[in-house]
C-alpha cells in the first residue's frame, strides 16, 4: 500500500514537473545563475548588465556566453528546462525556421526585446591608409562570382584592391569575419553584400526575375583565401589586424569603439562608422540587436525577471546608459518605453497588444 501512495506520488511530481516544462532529465539539480547565449555582437552589452546585475542585486551575475546568433538559437530553442539557456542574444531577428525548431523541443512562450542599433564596420590598424569605400567595391572583392565584361558571372578574379580601383591601396584583399553562424555575417550579407550587388545592371534583373538566385548569387563568399572565417571572437579578429595590418576585419561598432586606439572603420557610401552616423541612419550597413527571452523558465530560474528590468533599465540602454559606454546605439525613447513593456509583461511573440 505504502508502496503503491509513493508511485502516485512520485507520478504527480512529475506531472507537476512537466506542465511548468522546467524539468530536466539532464539536470536534476536547479540553477542559481541565470545562462545567456548568443551574439558575438550583443555579448559585450550583456556582459555589462550581468556585472551590474551581480553588483546591485542579491542575485549571481548570469553565465554569458559567445556562440553566434545561429548557434545560440540552437541551444535556446534545444528544450525547456535547467539544462537549456534562458536567454538569447542576436544580432538579427529570430527566423521563422528557429521558432519552428523551438516549438519542436517545448519552447513555446518567447519574448523578444530589442535592445538597439550597430553598425558592422570594415576596419583596419590605424597604422595603415583608411579604406574608402562603395558597397559594390565590398561586393567585388568579396562576392565568389561577379559580372564579367559580357555580362555573365565569372570567378572573381580581384587579388588586389586597386585591381578594382585604382583609388584603393595596393595590398592584397584579405578580410577577415565571421562564420555563417553569425548574425554579424547574416546582417553583412544582406546589408553590403546584397547592397552592393544590385548596384549591377545584370544583379539587379536576376533579383527582380528571381530573388532566391540573386540571393545566393550575391552572398556567397569566395573560398581561395581573400575572405577567411576567422569565427565568433570578435576580440582575435582585431587581435589579428594588429599582427596584419593590411587586413580589413568585419565586426558590430562596439568593438571598433573599444579599440579605437587600435583601429580605424572603412568610409563606407560617404559615411564614417560613427555613433552618430549610424544612429542618424546614414551609415548604410547598419542593423538592430535583439535578445529573446524564454518566458518558461521565469520564476524558476532566480533573477530572471530582475535582469530584464536591468538590462530596460534608463541607467542601462538610456541616452546616456552605462551602454552608450561599450558602443550601443540607444533606441529612440518611445521606442525603448514599449520594448522595456514587453518584457516586463513578458509578452510572448505572436500574442496581440
């Protein structure tokens, strides 16, 4: 009898376990620390909150980690429970196809905030000459195929930056980025790669006859060393154009702020990556920075809701917040007054207002 009151017992723990979908197998023990994943881009900001966050609180600064947006969807959106992350920093929006995969695995209430704007920048040591360039100069030294004089794509033949002009330097085309995991290369691809080459005569019919070509037409990368995968470290990349200074490197403008010392950002169209050039919305290859929050694990995992006050916090992403400090590009106020009230409500995407 005694044994048959323990089964059902244990059986309605269970199913306590399972419908607030915080269980895991994996992890039998609770966190007291809250786990972020995601954006190279975004890393630095949240990093920030998560040191004030363990400085003003009661609460253990969160675990932040630097995986890539793409990469840090996948471990968000793996299950619900102590073993997955609650957090996901990215620097693009959430694809339809992530949603789907969370869904999959349980992760069904998610919450979006965005957190402001970056510009990706090209930037190189300071030692060296400032790039000034055209978006279809980025595509030509970057993209695999490119237009030939017939009109037809042939293999980019450019080894040298002054074989597309003769008003850029004379060094080998060499630029190192990130993998195709990054929101950084995702937000590069659209906004330079795809920019630039619809500033071609014969992209620009293939786009409006079929958009899936131009696309991958446009934003394949070439493979014989002049665009090297130098992964999710922001931080090595710069540490890699001070050992080379001929290389350009591609990042979000934080990390150019922080390294201001170091490095100078590429004119790109006529504009300087600067705050507030990209703020003003001039700068052209700029984009907005997100994190998503899995609404599941709130009031399971301690300091959840808290952090998220921080991080919408006027301190915080304000004028003039303590993330003005590490590069971040505030969001209008009335802009930054609704997102701080969906996470606040915790308001799921998809729901109404």
């Amino acid at each position: 009898m005694t044994g048959k009151y323990l089964s059902l017992a244990a059986l309605a723990a269970t199913t306590v376990l399972s419908s607030t979908a915080i269980s895991d197998t994996a992890s039998a023990q609770a966190r007291d620390q809250i786990r972020i994943v995601g954006s190279s881009t975004v890393f630095p900001f949240s990093t920030a909150v998560a040191e004030e966050f363990g400085r003003s609180t009661q609460f253990k600064s969160p675990i932040v980690e630097s995986t890539g947006t793409g990469g840090g969807f996948k471990l968000f959106c793996s299950g619900v429970g102590f073993g997955h992350p609650d957090i996901s920093n990215a620097s693009r929006k959430v694809k339809s196809s992530e949603i789907d995969l969370c869904a999959s695995n349980g992760v069904t209430e998610i919450t979006e905030v965005k957190v402001g704007y970056d510009g990706i920048v090209l930037a190189n040591d300071k030692s060296t000459t400032t790039f000034n360039l055209t978006l279809g100069q980025v595509y030509l030294a970057l993209a695999k195929e490119i237009p030939g004089e017939d009109g037809k794509l042939i293999a980019n033949p450019y080894s040298r930056w002054n074989e597309i002009d003769p008003s850029l330097p004379d060094v080998e085309i060499e630029v190192l980025g990130p993998p195709p995991t990054s929101g950084t290369r995702d937000a590069f691809s659209e906004l330079a790669m795809e920019g630039g080459c619809k500033s071609f005569d014969i992209m620009a019919a293939l786009k409006k006859s079929d958009k899936k070509a131009f696309k991958a037409k446009c934003t394949t990368l070439r493979e014989d060393g002049a665009y090297i995968d130098a992964g999710e470290n922001d931080n090595l990349i710069v540490q890699k154009l001070q050992a080379n200074p001929n290389a350009l490197g591609i990042f979000g403008y934080s990390f150019l702020e922080q390294n201001a010392d170091k490095l100078h950002g590429s004119v790109v169209q006529g504009f300087e990556p600067t705050f507030e050039n990209i703020s003003a919305g001039d700068y052209p290859v700029s984009r907005s920075l997100f994190f998503y929050v899995k609404n599941q694990h709130v009031g399971s995992v301690p300091g959840l809701k808290e952090y998220l006050e921080e991080f919408t916090s006027d301190k915080a992403w304000g004028d003039y917040g303590y993330l003005t400090d590490k590069g971040l590009i505030p969001m209008p106020a009335e802009e930054r007054a609704r997102f701080a009230k969906d996470a606040a409500e915790l308001k799921a995407m998809g729901s109404g207002s």
